[in-house]
C-alpha cells in the first residue's frame, strides 16, 4: 500500500476533519486521561501520521526512562501495518524514522526559557526543523499559566503544532464549569483543543471537551482499541 493510501484511510482524519482541519499551526493541544489509558500511544499515532506526511516531529519526554519512546514508534508502526496490510513495512518505518527527533529532559521541573535553548541547539546542530512537537508527560500541577502562555507563544513563532499529554487523577476527577478537569483546567485559554480520554468497557473513547472557538463540539466517533493502542473509528 501506499503511503498516500495509508494517509487517506487513517483515522487521524476524521480527528482533523471534526477540529475544523486539525490542530493548525501556531496552536497547542492535549490528549488528557488517567495514567496506562493510552495517552502516549495517542501522540505517537499522530505524529507517526505527519512522519508518513515527511514531516519532522521533535518528540519531547520528560519520562524516567525514555528508550521506551522508540519502542512504543515501534510498535504503533506494527500495528498499522498489520491493520492495513502494508508491504515491505520495515522499510517504510526505516524511513520516516529519520523524520523524527526525541530529546529526553531528566528534570521536569526544567525552566521554559532553559529548555527552550537546549532544542534549539539540539535542533541546529542535527539542521532538524520541527513542524510538530510532541510533549509527553508534562508535569501540569508544578506549572504555572505563564509556562503555556510560552508553550503558545512558541507555537506561534515558529509556526508550528504542539500536542501534549496530561495525566489525570485516578479517583475524585475535578470538573470545571465547561467540563474540563484538572489540572489542565487553569491551562484551557492556551489550549485550542482538548480531548479527554475516557475508559469504557471495551475499548477508550475519545471526548472532545474544547475544539478552537467552536461552541458545538462535535463527537468525535473515535476510540483507542485497547488491543493494538491505534485511534479508530468508532461508529455509534
């Protein structure tokens, strides 16, 4: 199959068609759910997708151990091509794989402006230039609103997507009045998408909970398949 092919019948497009296009340049958004529901594989299958588009993807971890990251590319990657029957998928993955980049931060209580200036390095250095940043396991509750005011700041400077992961609480989720739970609740004006990840009883599903400016949020008629860690569509 063709990268092309496998781009048309990806479920990231209906993600992208149902956030009126996508994230879009110069916005940040979050995948938020409890820990071990899928939040991580969620980022990779997305930004594997902008790899097959050969975009670079700079992956940031703030994980205690980060070789996991390549793994979970690995597996993700697998999974599609068992899903969709691909040809020669070693190959392939061999391929995009170079249009990606992982930095792994030890601290997470680094500030913005240090981090900031070690990807930048890193990225000169490696001549790598991100359209989509990937931010895995941000640590929310030792952050403050002005932290994200940056994380967007940064987006709109370099005209680029920013996807993070949030970890909720396991029990006593909190809900503000538009129904966004903490911690990203005190976060939500920077955010221009939010999706919450909500176990059912055979798979995870998918909750728009902010979409841009809109005021409908439409279902996303997506889940996670709790088998193979992929987004799918999910007819209801």
């Amino acid at each position: 199959m063709l990268k092309k092919e496998l781009l048309s019948r990806s479920p990231i497009r209906i993600l992208e068609k149902s956030i009126h296009g996508g994230l879009g340049r110069g916005n940040i958004g979050v995948f938020a759910g409890r820990k071990g529901v899928g939040k991580t594989a969620s980022l990779v299958h997305v930004a594997i997708d902008q790899m097959l588009k050969e975009k670079h993807v700079l992956h940031i971890t703030f994980a205690d151990d980060a070789h996991h990251i390549e793994k979970w590319y690995r597996h993700v990657f697998q999974e599609v091509s068992t899903m969709y029957k691909l040809n020669d998928p070693y190959e392939i993955y061999d391929e995009i794989k170079h249009h990606r980049l992982i930095i792994h931060f030890k601290q997470p209580d680094i500030a913005f402006d240090k981090m900031k200036k070690d990807i930048d390095v890193f990225t000169e250095n490696m001549n790598f230039h991100p359209e989509l940043y990937i931010v895995d396991g941000f640590p929310f509750p030792q952050k403050s609103e002005e932290d994200l005011i940056k994380w967007k700041q940064l987006a709109g400077e370099q005209k680029i997507e920013v996807w993070f992961s949030a970890t909720l609480h396991r029990d006593n989720l909190e809900f503000d009045r538009k129904g966004i739970p903490a911690p990203i609740n005190r976060f939500s004006e920077s955010f221009s998408v939010i999706i919450m990840l909500e176990p059912e009883s055979h798979y995870i599903d998918l909750k728009l909970l902010k979409d841009h400016n809109s005021e409908d949020l439409e279902k996303l008629r997506l889940k996670l398949d709790p088998k193979t860690l992929l987004i799918a569509n999910h007819r209801v």
